[in-house]
C-alpha cells in the first residue's frame, strides 16, 4: 500500500496554498531529522489550534488560514447538543444531513431520502442516529412531521431551490462545512450525507478503523489512500480528534485564499498540503463500489451500500432518476437469497441526470 509522506505530497504538487504554507513556514521545515521537525511542526500547530494566533509565523498568507475570531470552545448551542445527545450512537456518532425547503417539499429528495433507509438492507435501525439539520422554518417543519431529530440553523437565507455554484450555493456549502467543524469540537463524531444519497446498506460495516477521516468520491482509482482520488463532500464519515477539529478549522479558513472555490474544490486543493501529512491526519477514500454515484456507480448490487445523485443538477432529475434507482433496488430485494447471489442487475440510472448538465448550460445561453 502506498504510504504518502511529506516529502512526496511536495514533490508531487509544488503549487497553489502548499506553497504559500510551506515557504513562510521554511524555517521550521529545515529537515535533518525529519522526526523532530515533524514533532516541532507538531507543536508548532497546537499552540497555534489553541491559542488562534494569527501571526506566528508573520505571514498574511499564512495566517490567512487561521484569522478566525470565534472562541475554540464553550459557546455551543445548548438546543443542538441535546439534539445530538438523543440521536448519538453509543462511541458519539451521529448520521447528519442538512435540508432546505425545496428538498423536502412532499414527494422531493427528502421523501426518497426516507425511503431508502426503510427499503435498505438494515438501515431502518439507523434513523434512530439521523440529525437532520434546516436552513428554514418550512424544511423544519417539515422534518418535524416526519423525523424525531430535527434541529433548524438560524443562518442566512437558504430557501427556495439554490443553484449550483451561485453565492448563495457557496455561502451554504462554507456554513455547512463550518458547521460541521462544530459538531467536531462538541465531541461527537460525524458521518455526514447529502439527502440526495441513497442508504441501501449499513455504511458503517465498510469503513476502515484507523482513519480520521474518510470521504467518498466522484471518482475512485481504486487505492483509498491516493490524494488523487476526487472526493465527494456529500458523503463523509469523520472521527472528533484534535487533527480532525484542526482541519475543519484549516479547511474553513481556506476560503479567504480564494473565496470563488465551493468547499469541495478546496478540499481538492488543500488536501495536497503538507500540513496535512505533517499533523498526520489519516485520510481515506471509500471505493465507488460500495459508495457509488451517477458518476460511477456502484457495480454490485451484493455489494453497494449507498447511491448518490452526482454528476446531476436540477432537483427534477435528480428526483426522476433517484425514483428509478429506488425502483431498481425494490426489484433485487424481491429476489431470493439465492437469485440475489446469482443476479447481475444493473442500474437503469442517470437516465435525465446524464444530460443534466448540458442542458442547464443551453438553458443558460437561450
Ligand atoms: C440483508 O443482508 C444480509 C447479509 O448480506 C442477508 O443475509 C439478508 O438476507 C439481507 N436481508 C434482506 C431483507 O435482504
Ligand atoms: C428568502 O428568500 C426567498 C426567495 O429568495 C424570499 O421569497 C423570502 O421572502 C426570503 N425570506 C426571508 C425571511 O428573507
Ligand atoms: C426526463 O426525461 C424524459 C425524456 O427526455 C422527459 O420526458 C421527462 O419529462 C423528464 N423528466 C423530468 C422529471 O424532467
Ligand atoms: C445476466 O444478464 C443477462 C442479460 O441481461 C441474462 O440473459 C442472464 O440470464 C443473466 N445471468 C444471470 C446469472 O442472471
């Protein structure tokens, strides 16, 4: 298996924030012994984690990354951490999705959302652990009719349908990265999901044991510990550690290097950074195969665990096309254990997904 260090990630990507980071930090990364600089970097980023210093190493671009002004703790929402204390697990793990009121008007995202875990193989049970969290009055009252843990966010305004890549997209997609940061510090750790994802399967029987955290992909090359792979930020399972809080605190503050990124190509981005291997934060990324999209699907019907609605914009397709996938996983359900072993279905889907794109972009320009 191949292990990345340090000095690989550098190699391998000279440019963009690594090397902003890298150079101000220079003379701390002088390496004759790569141990003591490890353990001195080590430090180095706690007493910068603990003490928010803006300025240790008295670089704006550097201290770009950690100008938050919020205190590290104490300030937590009372009403929230009841919320996740009912719906934890028994080690503090709570499943988290975030819902706007389009998503979960009647017979939307959040009804196929539902759906899923009661046509899954024993997923049922684990709606007993699913905080769903609302960007409004109307998605909130509507999780309340359906789901025992609800909790609403008091935040910008998410109503309505929010397109990809607008400013609202992005101000939502950087509030929920934050908030989720959040849930880190308060000790609990988190496997989020976009509602747009099918739970078919347990999840928690497929992930590895020894990692902070683990993410899902657009597109898998097949070696979970490659950088390489392009992650998905829809499906993420993350431990509450001090390398964990200090990387939410990282990634969110990586806006302000470029504020035009949503928090998935930062993630891109930033992932590559040596500050990342030097704070060894154990990073893994889940095969398609269990955790497939309509970008690359999960082959396996014996096999796959959940379905995401990548590759797909517009809530009508994604509705369209995730119905069909439901329908598809009805119809293996329904065979034998025996026929099971033996089928080799394949999914019907992206049917309207699979153009989705293009013909957002045609509506664009007529
Ligand atoms: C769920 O999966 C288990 C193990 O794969 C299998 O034995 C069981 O029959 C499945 N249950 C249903 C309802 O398909
Ligand atoms: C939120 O935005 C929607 C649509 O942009 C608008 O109709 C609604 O009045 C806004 N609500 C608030 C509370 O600002
Ligand atoms: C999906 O595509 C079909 C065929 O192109 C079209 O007739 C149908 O209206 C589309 N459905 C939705 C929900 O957009
Ligand atoms: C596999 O699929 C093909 C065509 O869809 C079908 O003819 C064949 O019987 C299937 N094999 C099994 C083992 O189900």
């Amino acid at each position: 298996m191949k292990e990345i260090t340090a000095c690989d990630v550098t190699a391998e990507n000279g440019g963009g924030g690594g090397n902003r980071a890298r150079s101000s930090g220079s003379h701390l990364l002088v390496r004759r012994d790569m141990q003591i600089t490890m353990l001195f970097v080590g430090f180095g980023l706690l007493w910068l984690f603990l003490y928010n210093s803006t300025n240790l190493f008295g670089s704006p671009s550097f201290s770009h990354y950690f100008n938050d002004d919020e205190s590290p703790k104490g300030n937590h929402d009372p009403t929230l951490e009841s919320v996740l204390k009912s719906a934890s697990m028994e080690d503090k793990t709570v499943i988290i999705t975030t819902l706007n009121d389009a998503w979960a008007e009647p017979g939307s995202i959040f009804d196929l959302f539902l759906e899923s875990f009661r046509l899954g193989n024993e997923t049922q049970k684990l709606l007993n652990h699913l905080v769903v969290i609302t960007w409004d009055q109307k998605a909130h009252a509507r999780c309340l009719a359906l789901h025992k843990h609800c909790h609403q966010l008091v935040s910008d305004n998410f109503t309505g349908e929010v397109f990809y890549m607008t400013p609202n997209y992005l101000n939502m997609m950087w509030k929920r990265t934050e908030f989720l940061g959040s849930i880190l510090q308060m000790g609990f750790n988190f496997l989020f999901t976009d509602t747009d994802i099918m739970w078919l399967r347990d999840p928690f029987k497929e992930f590895y044991q020894d990692a902070d955290f683990q993410i899902a992909c657009d597109y898998f090359n097949g070696d979970s510990n490659d950088l390489n792979n392009w992650p998905n930020g829809g499906f993420k399972y993350v431990r509450s550690n001090t390398r964990t809080i200090w990387f939410y605190k990282f990634w969110v503050n990586s806006r302000n290097v470029d504020p035009k990124l949503n928090e998935q190509d930062m993630l891109n981005k930033i992932k590559m950074n040596p500050l990342i291997s030097e704070i060894k934060l154990k990073i893994r990324f889940l095969s398609t195969s269990y955790f497939g999209g309509f970008c690359q699907a999960s082959q396996d019907f014996n096999k796959v665990s959940t379905m995401h609605a990548n590759c797909c914009v517009g809530l009508e397709n994604k509705v369209n096309d995730l119905k069909i996938l439901l329908w598809d996983w009805k119809k293996y359900m329904a065979l034998s254990e025996s026929e099971k072993k033996q089928s080799n279905l394949s999914w019907s889907v992206p049917q309207n997904c699979s153009t989705s794109f293009e013909r957002a972009k045609q509506r664009k320009e007529n």
